[in-house]
C-alpha cells in the first residue's frame, strides 16, 4: 500500500528532527506482526530507520509472547529497525534493550503529550498510560543471524480510536479518541512518535543516559513508592517500586532491602 498522503505531509513537517528514521516507510493493510516483518526486512540488509506500519495485525504480540489486540482502524501499530553500535546479542543475561525500551517509552509519552494534550505517563517496564489504563505498549527485540549486522526492532502499539476491546482488556485499555472526546489525528500522533523516538535514540546514541532516566522518572510518577508484586520461585513476593537503577532495572523496597527486578511480570497493586 502507498504510505497516506496526510503521513506524508506530516513526516515531511518533522523531518528535520527525524535523523535516520522514517525515511523509509512500509505501509501495509493487515499483516502478522510488524515486528516479524521488519525483522525480516533487516535480515535482508534494509537501512537502519526502515519503518513498517500496518493497519492491522493478525498476531502482534506484547512482552512474554502475549497478544497485543489490533484490530484494523483502531491502533497504530508500527515497528522501526534500529542498528545501534554494538548491539546486544538476543541471548544477554539481563533484558539488552532495557535503556531503549525506556527511552522509547519517554518518547511516546512525550510525543503523545505533544500531539494530543493527554497526560501520559509510564509504568515500568514498557506501558505508556492515562491515569490506570494502558494506552501503548513497547517491545524492543534483538535479532540478526550471525552472517549478518546485528539489529534491534522496536516495535509500539497506540490505541487510537475507541473499539470493542476483549472482555479481559475493557476495564484496562483506553485509546486517544476515548481520552479526548473527539477522533485522533493519526498522521500526526505517528509523526510525531517517529521524531520523538529519532531524538531519544540520538540521545541513546550519545551515550545522555542521565537525561533518558531522569525524565523517565519525570513522567512514571506509580515509582512514587507503589505497591507492587511479582511471581518467582518461592511464591508471590510484594514491595514497593522505589527506582529505577543506571541499566534500567526496577528497584524494589521488600522490607528493609532492595531488590533489582529486571524481568518477569510486574503486577501493580
């Protein structure tokens, strides 16, 4: 499909602040996950900044492999390549793509609140929210065989309009248009996402990881000691979310210590 003329336009606005990204665009109507294809795009040497949109998806995912709801007209579900400098490899010990999943989470924050007016605001690891609704979601993945130049794919989805969302999401999900009362501008809110992801990568890039974090902190007000709690071996274990450390991890009061959780499933209670 031809990238729509307002996308165009709007890209053409913020061009100046894109950097490498989104000078490329493929726009598709429905597709399975827009990560798998970028993947495979990246795969076959296309340019770091090559961005897939699609209108829909028939399995796109968020984090731990679950689902991510995209019906056709709904979202804007997109997916960037990125080929930073030493790109970590997918087996890393701890999540490689921490620091990019935050700075991802600060632009779409920001960007959202740039387009829209909206308070958004993050909740660790990777949910960009209204209030206790989730509005977007990140998932940033590590890929490239071995013959070829190792790549990251960071994908989001932003619920736009207001859908009938699954019976197990209603009372979690809200979109842009539900927010405002009035329809989303698409072309916008995706413009201005990519120039707000260009300028956070940059940051990345340069090694500004204190500002990253710092306005991580500025916008994830639920760090503000919320209770939290998690699975793990021994049973259900409850604290209260204190930080965030230098690699991204969440820092959690459990009593008189601090734990650093940097994966699992984090339920916020």
């Amino acid at each position: 499909m031809e990238v729509p003329v307002d996308v165009r336009r709007e890209l053409g606005r913020v061009s100046p602040r894109l950097g490498t990204i989104g000078h490329r665009v493929h726009w598709l109507g429905t597709t399975g996950s827009t990560n798998d294809v970028a993947a495979r795009l990246a795969d076959l040497g296309a340019a770091e900044g090559t961005t897939v949109v699609a209108e829909a998806q028939t399995s796109g995912r968020g984090r731990h492999g679950r689902p991510w709801f995209s019906p056709a007209g709904a979202g804007l579900y997109a997916s960037v390549i990125l080929r930073p400098p030493n790109a970590p490899s997918p087996e890393s010990r701890e999540n490689p793509n921490a620091l990019l999943t935050l700075a991802a989470g600060v632009a779409i924050a920001e960007a959202v609140r740039a387009s829209t007016g909206l308070p958004a605001e993050i909740k660790w690891p990777n949910d960009v929210m209204i209030g206790r609704r989730k509005l977007a979601g990140i998932l940033a993945e590590s890929a490239g065989h071995a013959s070829a130049l190792p790549f990251i794919v960071l994908g989001f989805g932003v619920n736009l309009q207001e859908t009938a969302y699954p019976a197990e999401l209603a009372a979690r999900a809200t979109s842009i248009e539900a927010e405002m009362s009035r329809p989303a501008d698409r072309a916008q809110i995706f413009a201005e996402i990519l120039a707000s992801v260009a300028e956070r990568y940059a940051d990345l890039r340069a090694a500004k990881f204190d500002a990253i974090l710092s306005d991580w902190r500025r916008l994830a007000p639920s760090l503000g000691s919320a209770p939290i709690e998690w699975d793990s071996p021994a049973g259900v274990v409850r604290g209260r979310a204190e930080d965030i450390d230098a690699r991204g991890a969440l820092l959690v009061r459990i009593g008189d210590r601090i734990e650093r959780v940097i994966a699992g499933e984090i339920r916020w209670i």
